[in-house]
C-alpha cells in the first residue's frame, strides 16, 4: 500500500513539474515573464523565477532577448498611445519591470542601456527609477558611487522626491554589495547628505544611514548637518511641516556627545579608491546586517492585466499538493483501520 501511495505522489509531481521542466521557447517565455513573473521588487516572486529558470533551462541569453522583445514592443505602444490611459501605464509598466528584471540576465553588457535610461529626463520617473535601482544593483563600487553622486549632488542632481527614492534603492544595493560597494554607497550618502538642501529629506537619510552605518549614528556630522537644515530656508512645505520634528531630533541628539567623525568631503570621496582594503574596524561595522527590510516605503508599481496569474497558478499547485496529501493520509487511514 505504501509503495503504491509512494508511486502515486512521485507521479503527481512529475505532471506538475513536467511543464517547466522540459524547456521552453521565447513566445512561452514572454507570455510566463508578462503573466506570472513582472513583479519587480517583490522577493518571493525573484526566488520563484529562479527555481522556474533552472526547471525550464532558460539561458541568460535567452531571458535577455525575451525581456529586450518585450521591452521594445512595448516602447513602440507608448509612442502610439495618450499618458495616462489603462494601455499607456500598462505599457510603461512593462518596459520598467524590464529594466528591473535586466540585472537577472548574468554576464550580459546592460549598463550602458540602464544608464541611458536613468539620464535621460524625457523618459516617466518611474523608468528611470528603475533604471537606477538596476543600475546600481550591477554597478562596481565606483560606479555606484558615481551615479548616487551624480543624481544626488552632481549634474544631473534629480527633485527632491527623486531623490528620496534613490536614497531607498542605494539602501536596497548595500545590502547585495560586497564591502568595497557597501563603502562606496555609505560615504556617497554621507557626502550627499552634508549638500542637501531639503529639510525633509534628512529623515529619510537618518532613518537609513542610522540603521547601516554605527559610525554615522554617533558622529558630530549627523547633528551638524541637522543644526545646519534646521537653520536653512524651507524649500517646500513639506520642509515646514518636518521642522517640529527634526527640532526635537536635534535637542535629543545635543544631549549627547559625538564620539565619531565621518567623510563629508565630495572632493575626497571622488579620489578615493575602494578597491583598495579598508580598515578591520570598517569592514566589521560594514557587516552588521540591517535589522529592516531592503526597501522602506516603497511601493513598486506592476502592470495590471494579468498580473495575478502567476499567484493564482502558485495557489492552485499549493492547494492540489495539500488535497493530495490530506487524500494519502485519509486512504492510509482507512488501510489501517
């Protein structure tokens, strides 16, 4: 009887894995990717694709072009269709959950195409958002350092909402980085945010460089540039409505004396080398693993038709697997009695 249920279940898997496993063209690929897979930024779904990936024997190369079709194809749309309708933002949709999906593509040359769509100031803000966050997810660490540096503080320096997501994509980038990238990205933020003008903004900058970086936390930079906004000109009335509250930061923070000192030194910052090994205290400090998730506040958009197919088809798999179970244990049961 139990060899037979055995037989039964190892049958059961085999049809369900059957699909996945035998490999699939790009037209099957598209359609998985669109209907099950375009959920950028949500983890289960990443780790999901992974297992699928290897079952179906897709090939980076593969994946690349499908994500390219897609990518194209849904560009040439946009050009055809009014801003703001269901089809525009369901085809903006698809071309940022490209980008998003670009970094899965392991050894393909897509740096160039990220950066050309992260500066380029005629592309939605979420584009090139994304762009960023893929970016900076494949960046070395001078070259994360040069496009926080860049968007934040240099010449092509975004809004102050921009700016705040990019602060919450840097934070999502340390913490995949090795030490010389986790380096890069903490001494970009320190150095942009001794050049920041917008009182609000140095919340979302101490709510993550409090939780990332010790040294940070405890230094006489932290207060100085909070004393320094506080006495700025408001930029916005959002910069007037954080004042209570970064007034009673700053008198919490007075009672308290600075032991530390960072780099706020763009000039150093730009010369500094991070290939090059840093000390052990850094690299220990450097290693402390954040206590909150990768990205705080940020709701990541998706497309809307047909997004909920893959969860439905996860659902349906779960819940055959728990009735075939639940229908074993009745049948050996029933054997028993």
């Amino acid at each position: 009887m139990k060899m037979r249920m055995a037989s039964a279940f190892a049958i059961f898997l085999l049809f369900i894995a059957a699909p996945a496993s035998a490999g699939m063209s790009d037209a099957e690929l598209k359609s998985q990717m669109i209907d099950s897979y375009f959920y950028a930024g949500e983890e289960e779904t990443r780790q999901a694709f992974n297992l699928f990936k290897e079952q179906s024997a897709v090939t980076d190369e593969q994946l690349h072009r499908v994500l390219m079709d897609i990518y194209h194809e849904a560009e040439d749309k946009l050009q055809t269709l009014t801003p703001g309708t269901e089809e525009w933002n369901y085809s903006r949709g698809l071309v940022d959950s490209v980008i998003r999906w670009l970094p899965r593509c392991k050894g393909i040359p897509i740096k160039d195409f990220l950066l050309a769509n992260a500066a380029s100031e005629e592309r939605h803000c979420n584009i090139r958002h994304a762009a960023i966050l893929s970016y900076l997810r494949v960046a070395d660490a001078e070259e994360a350092r040069n496009i926080l540096l860049r968007f934040l503080v240099g010449e092509d320096r975004m809004d102050s909402q921009a700016r705040s997501s990019i602060l919450e994509h840097a934070h999502t980038a340390y913490r995949e980085a090795e030490l010389g990238k986790k380096r890069a990205i903490i001494e970009s933020l320190y150095a942009s945010l001794a050049s920041e003008d917008a009182k609000w903004l140095f919340r979302v900058y101490d709510r993550i460089l409090t939780r990332l970086s010790p040294q940070y936390a405890s230094s006489e930079q932290r207060r100085d540039i909070l004393r320094r906004l506080i006495q700025a000109k408001p930029t916005c009335k959002a910069d007037e409505y954080a004042m209570e509250g970064l007034q009673n930061m700053l008198r919490s923070l007075e009672e308290t004396t600075p032991h530390t000192s960072i780099n706020t030194n763009l000039a150093v910052l730009r010369e500094r080398d991070f290939s090059q090994p840093s000390s052990a205290d850094e690299n220990i400090a450097l290693e402390i693993p954040p206590d909150t998730p990768a990205v705080v506040g940020t709701v990541q958009e998706k497309p809307s038709r047909g997004a909920h197919k893959g969860i439905y088809a996860v659902a349906a798999v779960a819940g055959l697997l728990a009735a075939f179970g639940l229908w074993l244990s009745l049948r050996g049961k029933r054997g028993s009695a």
